[in-house]
C-alpha cells in the first residue's frame, strides 16, 4: 500500500513539474561522463537536496525558494505537501536522511538529471535532482534505488 501512495504522489510531482511521466527517464536521456559533469549544477542539486531533507528531519517545512526552483516545482511541493510526503512515505520507508553520494549525472532536453544515492536510517533510496538550463531546480525524488536510470 505505501508503495501505491508514494508511487500516486511520484506521479503527482512529476506531472505537475512536466518531467517524464511516471519518473521514467526520457529515452533520449544520455549519461554524461564524470569529466563533462557540470559542477556547479551538481553542486546545486546536492545543497538543494541535502537542504530539503535535513529541514524535514527537523520537522521544517517551507516554501521553497523563487530564486532556487522553477515555478511548477514550487507549486508541486508546498510546505503541506513536503509534510505529508515526509511523515507518511519517506519517514517510514526509509527513516531520517544522513547524507547523499553522488553517482551520474544524465542530460536530456538540456535538463541535467543528478542520480545520487541517500544514506537513511533504514535504507538507501535514490535522490534525484533535475537541474534546468538556468541553473534551477526542476524536479526532485526520493524514490527506491535502481541501478538503472528510470
């Protein structure tokens, strides 16, 4: 059943920030090799991801910012959402978040996908950030790990 729920609420987010349906990968998603990597975008995908979740550890749930996120990811993940997901997904599947390791890096319609690996209390889902040409946060998922770009 939890996985249904997080599934619906995948679906949810990636409909309203016009990802790939069902937090598929597009097909014409192509692994960047580690040396092309833009380090400012991974940079920025992993402050905005180890941010939102250490805020979430500490029962913080905010609006994110204009100057950080597109418009559609801040109207698909307001604070009441945030806590929702959190508290009855996230919390329980894979427990408080410690830290992310970054893995690879794909680009696809001139977004960057960053794939990095969570360290939770419980478990080690994937974090996924999608970095938009500008710079912006696009997307962002708590999903369960695959080795496989999905």
């Amino acid at each position: 059943m939890k996985y249904l729920i997080l599934a619906a609420m995948l679906f949810a987010l990636i409909t309203i920030t016009g990802c790939p349906s069902e937090g598929s990968a597009p097909k014409s998603a192509v692994k960047i090799p580690e040396s092309q990597v833009n380090r400012t975008h991974m940079e920025t995908a992993a402050s905005f991801a180890t941010r939102i979740c250490n805020k979430w550890n500490d029962g913080v749930f905010e609006p994110i910012s204009p100057v950080a996120a597109t418009s559609q990811l801040i109207s698909a993940l307001p604070p009441e959402r945030q806590k929702s997901m959190f508290e009855e997904q996230i919390l329980p599947e894979y427990g408080e978040f410690k830290r992310l390791f970054y893995k690879e890096t794909y680009i696809a319609n001139g977004n960057h996908i960053f794939r990095f690996r969570g360290d939770f209390e419980k478990g080690g889902p994937e974090v996924r950030v999608t970095i938009t040409p500008m710079g912006l946060v696009g997307g962002f998922w708590i999903r369960p790990w695959n080795e496989e770009l999905e």
